[in-house]
C-alpha cells in the first residue's frame, strides 16, 4: 500500500504549526474562562475550541493549503463539520481524563488535543482542503 506524499510533507508539518499555535489559543481561553471568569471547564472548552477552530482555519486556508477557493461558506462547512466532531471527541476525552482519573483539566486538555490531531488533520487535508478544490472557484 502506497501512502500519499503529503502524509508527513510539508503540509503535514505546515498543519502540525498552526495546531500548535492554535492550541495555544485554546489552552490560554479555556485556562482565561475557567479560572478568571468562574466558567465550568466543559463550557470554557467548548467557547475556547471554536476561537482556536476559527483561528486554524484561517491560517491553514491562507498559509499552509494557500487556498484560493471563494466558496468560503461551503468550506468553513465543512472545516466545521470535521472540527466540531472533533470537539465532540475532545469534550469525551477531557471528561473522561478530569472526572474518572482525577487530572487537572489542563493536562487533560493537551491530550485531548493531541489525540485529536490526527483526526483533524487527515479530514481537513482530504476533505476541506484536498488539492483538487483548491482552484479559485
């Protein structure tokens, strides 16, 4: 079985530094609305997940997949359909880690991400971003 190029190619690598970047985002919001604002942790995770999700596809739309497409509302779409199952997943795995093996949300949010790396970036590079859509249609 022949893997595709890009597997572990610059796009890969392109997606690996804007997933860190936005996570950053995610995990200072979600420390921000939990400890300063007295926001439940699930509630803080869900509003910091969407600012990192809005701010990942911004930046791998214009800097990583240098994407002309201006169908912005049918991609958004779909970057939000792969995104937010991935939140679904990253709410799971946060609860899971905080209320059944007692760690701090913190730590248990940076699993819940890199467990959902992947997930995330095989369904935005096939789906949202797959080479064939990039066109400036």
């Amino acid at each position: 079985m022949k893997l595709p190029e890009d597997l572990f190619g610059k796009e890969f690598l392109g997606f690996f530094l804007i997933g860190v970047v936005s996570s950053l985002l995610d995990i200072g919001l979600l420390y921000l609305f939990t400890e300063r604002f007295h926001i439940w942790y699930l509630c803080s995770a869900t509003a910091s997940y969407l600012c990192g999700m809005l701010a990942s596809y911004l930046l791998n739309k214009y800097l990583n997949f240098h994407d002309a497409s201006r169908k912005y509302f049918r991609q958004f779409s779909l970057f939000a359909v792969i995104s937010l199952t991935g939140l679904g997943l990253n709410l799971a795995i946060l609860t899971v880690a905080v209320e059944i093996f007692s760690l701090n949300y913190i730590p248990a949010k940076v699993v819940a991400i890199a467990l959902g790396f992947f997930w995330n970036y095989f369904g935005q590079s096939r789906i949202t971003f797959r080479k064939n859509s990039r066109k400036t249609g």
